[in-house]
C-alpha cells in the first residue's frame, strides 16, 4: 500500500518538494471534502453532497516556473485552509505545483521551460514509424503528465464551466506590476466577467495573443475550452519575501471564486484596463543577437518610433509606431526563438461578450 499523509504535518508542499518528480496517488480523509493526491504537486478538492452546485471547476497552477514563489504561497496557504476545513468551498478546484524539482534549486526550470512544453510539444514522435520517442527529459514527461490530470480533472465534472489560472510572477521589473497573457482563442469572443475576475485579483493589463503556443494556459483554453490566462502577479522574490500584502487581492479572488462569488461581466468598462495586442515578434537568427536596453526595462516600457530595440548582424532593429512596447525580452534564446514581443494597445469593443 502507498504511504498516506495527513497534509497537516508535513504539509501538501513540503510532501511535493520531498517527492520531486512522482508520488503514488492516495485518498486524504476529509469531512468537508474528497480530497485526493494524483501525484507529487497535484491535489484535488471536491466538496462532498454539493453535486449540484458544481458548476464551476477551477484549475490553479504555480510553479510551472519552480522560484516564483508568490503563487506557490498563495496555493498553499489555500490548501492548507482547505485540509484543515478552515475554508468552505462550493466548487471543485485542481491545485498544481508544476515543477517541484525546481522549486528545490530555485530556478525556472531544470532542464527545460516547462512552459513551451505543452500541447503536444512535450512528446516527438520518430520520423520514420511515427511513434512516440522516449521523453527527452523529465519536464516533457511532467508536460504531458500536467496534461493528462487536466483532462481528468475536468472529465470528473463535465457540466462545469472550465477556468484555469497559471499563475506566475516575472523576472523583470513591469510598468504594469500585475498583467496576464489571455492565450490565442481563434477569433472567440473575450470574455466581459473574466477581465473583471482579474480586475478583481489586481490584473488590469492583457496581453491578447494571435497565435497558438505551447504555453500551459493556451493548452487548457484550446484543448478544454477552459477560460484560461497566465497571470504574471508581480516579481520573482525567494520564499519569505514576498510582500504579502501586494498578494492578497490575488488570493482573496481565487477564494471567493471557490466560494462561488459571482463576478458580474456587466460593469466591465474598458477605460479601466490597458489592452494590448501583439504588434510584432522578433525572432533571433543569430548568435549576435543583442537587446538594445538594460536588464532593468520593465515589461511595457514605450518605445518612439525609430528608437533602437535591438541589433543583430551589426544592423538595429528599431521600433516602428510610437508607443511600442516591449514584452518577455530575452537575447539568450535558441536561434530561430523569440527573443522580443512588442505591443500596442488595441480596441476588442467589437469581439466581446
Ligand atoms: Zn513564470
């Protein structure tokens, strides 16, 4: 039989972070709740004699990037309430700790990016039979884990509405602290109620993307359909030091969604948000790659047109519009990658719903 935990002592995170890459799944006794470990970093909660107010199903990740450690805390310390029935919730939610390995060595990731390895990217298939290869690492084997729990987890309640936040805070500095990446939904409408969810979480700055990716949240919005976003909430900081109080409308959100809060997309009103669409991505093609400004420039800061952004092969690569902005910068990535996003704001007025 598999060794069962309590939760309480030690709790659901140290248990991930002693288990890195696997734990066997087992059953916790709850009097609120059916609460069931999948495996090291995936716990669920469903309440117990509450079928039908299960309209909802909520995924929340942290740490698919392991040394953001804010959304890691505000996890836990809702699981936590959940296994010691301090918390009554009406929905059932999906935690995740996505890398535990990285967690232990505070860095993004071990390996690989966990996060461009969704969608099918986490598997490549020999060009010859066509079957599948064996993982290239152990996060394509995590990737595709996450994949199969997300699919379970929303099987088990297929009448509910889907949401799944990832949740992340940035390495760099943000003219807008809190933003989130509302993932490629192929011409669907945007949805009214879930900007002014994460109004609610302290989010006001969207980054609407215009092409698929292998990032988590366009895999449960594409492949589930779920309301899905990656929701930077601030800076990297090491565990202990993040300023709780920059936090706490994030959580408190999260709780009261689980509560079964409803968030009213009516008085969604577009002046209190900063809505920026991609305007152009900037690929390295050569090991000169270089960016033409500091570590230091926030994501978001303003270029005027003719301002230089980076410089490749001894030739600038300068902004085009004024008020372009730039977005994930990153010089050290593969050639061929993305090494630089710029933004402008755009008007979504006509696709909402
Ligand atoms: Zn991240």
């Amino acid at each position: 039989m598999a060794t069962t935990f309590d939760l309480i002592s030690p709790d659901f995170l140290t248990i991930t972070r002693n288990n890195e890459w696997h734990l066997d799944a087992f059953n916790v006794p709850n009097e609120l709740y059916n609460v069931q470990v999948w495996d090291t970093g995936v716990i669920y909660f469903s309440p117990k004699n509450n079928a039908s107010e299960q309209e909802q199903a909520f995924v929340f990740s942290s740490a698919i990037h392991g040394n953001e450690t804010a959304p890691i805390e505000i996890c836990t310390d809702i699981i936590n309430d959940l296994v010691s029935n301090t918390l009554a919730i009406k929905h059932p939610v999906l935690f995740i700790y996505g890398n535990p390995a990285a967690i232990n060595i505070s860095e993004r990731f071990v390996e690989e990016n966990l996060n461009r390895l969704f969608s099918g990217r986490h598997t490549k298939a020999d060009p010859e039979s066509n079957a599948a290869l064996p993982f290239e690492n152990k996060e394509c084997e995590r990737a595709a884990k996450l994949e199969e729990y997300v699919t379970r987890f929303f099987e088990l309640h297929p009448q509910a509405e889907r949401t799944h936040y990832d949740l992340h805070t940035a390495i760099r500095d943000s003219a807008h602290e809190k933003f989130a990446v509302y993932p490629f939904i192929h011409g669907k409408p945007w949805k009214k109620q879930q900007f002014e969810i994460l109004r609610a979480m302290g989010v006001t700055t969207f980054l609407l993307m215009e092409k698929a990716a292998t990032t988590f949240s366009y895999y449960s919005s594409n492949e589930h359909k779920a309301n899905s976003f990656t929701v930077e909430l601030g800076k990297v900081r090491p565990f202990g030091e993040n300023d709780q109080t920059k936090f706490a409308s994030a959580k408190q959100t999260l709780i009261n969604l689980l509560k079964g809060t409803h968030f009213d997309g009516e008085s969604f009103d577009a002046t209190n948000y900063q809505i920026m669409t991609v305007f152009r991505e900037i690929n390295k093609t050569d090991e000169s790659f270089e960016l033409s400004f500091a570590d230091n420039v926030a994501n978001f800061t303003e270029f005027k047109k003719g301002q230089e952004l980076a410089k490749e092969k001894g030739e600038a690569i300068v902004a085009n519009e004024d008020g372009e902005a730039i977005v994930f910068p990153n010089a050290h990535v593969a050639i061929g990658q993305r090494a630089l996003l710029t933004v402008l704001p755009t008007d979504i007025s006509n696709n909402l719903v």
